[in-house]
C-alpha cells in the first residue's frame, strides 16, 4: 500500500514537472558572457525606436516576425509584428535569458537559450494563443557587419497593430 502511494506521488510530480509551461522553455543553457553579445549601451535606449537599425538586435525569420534590442540597464525594446511594440525587462537566471513586458491584454514571457548543445544558434521560446512556440533567433549586430565589410541590409518593414493588445 505505501509502495503504491509513493508510486503515485512520484508519478503526479513528474506529471505536474512535464506539464508545466516552464518545463520546456529552455533549450540549450548558456552562461551570462554568451548573452552578452546581444546587449547594448544603455545610452542607447532613449533613441532605439528612431535608430533600430543601428543597434544590436534579436530578431526571427519572417514566420513570426519580431526583433529585441536589449540594453546594459536591463530593459529592452522590441516589435512584434502584428501585436506592437513597447518595452521590457530582461535577465540571465539559470543559463536562459528571460525577457519579460507587460501588455494591455496580457504579458509577455520570451525565453532565449541555445539552440544546440554547442554553438551559437539560438532559439527563443514562448506561450501565445497558438499554443507553444520555438523559433530561431539571430543577432543583428550592424558594427560587426561594417568591419567585415558588409552593409547592413534593411529592417524588414514592422507592421504596427492597431488593436492594442
């Protein structure tokens, strides 16, 4: 009788464990230097929305268009297709950067990790309406591209929302 109660408890934690959202928001753990490379000066922040494409940005493919630009004093920016922009906050916290912000209908929860064991690809996780989502994740780093001799291509053009969600 016991050995089954145990059995049964053992088998709800690791239930609750598998279902739970958080359960697979990270990919792949990186430590706080990886994700360095994504921050900006916070001096940066006042003007980003006029001058995006000069700063180091997170950004998706064209299936579910968004970009972030994240700042040393812990805030970020970012545009999300159809949904539109505001501001945020972000952290490293076991392996993963969280980027969290608050919306009039809902808040957003991002996570960022390593898409691989090893490399530098990235993925960003999340929760929408849709269910569970995991998509790769570059970085836009305009310098980088201009000392290897590159012109930075253009932004993709954001398509604001008007529904104010």
């Amino acid at each position: 009788m016991l050995k089954s109660k145990i059995i049964l408890a053992l088998s709800l934690c690791t239930l609750f464990a598998a279902c739970s959202p958080m359960s697979s928001m990270t990919a792949n753990k990186r430590d706080a230097e990886f994700y360095g490379r994504f921050v900006n000066p916070a001096e940066q922040m006042d003007s980003a929305v006029e001058k995006l494409d000069q700063v180091k940005l997170l950004e998706t493919g064209s299936d579910y268009p968004m970009r972030m630009a994240l700042f040393t004093n812990g805030k970020f920016y970012y545009q999300v297709d159809k949904l539109g922009d505001g501001q945020g906050l972000w952290d490293v916290a076991d392996g993963v950067l969280r980027l969290r912000a608050i919306r009039p209908l809902f808040d957003m929860h991002l996570f960022v990790s390593g898409a691989q064991v090893e490399g530098d690809e990235t993925v960003i996780r999340f929760i929408d309406r849709h269910g569970f989502n995991s998509i790769k994740i570059q970085l836009r780093d305009p310098e980088l591209m201009k000392q290897q001799g590159v012109v930075p291509p253009a932004l993709p053009l954001y398509q604001a929302s008007e529904k104010d969600i």
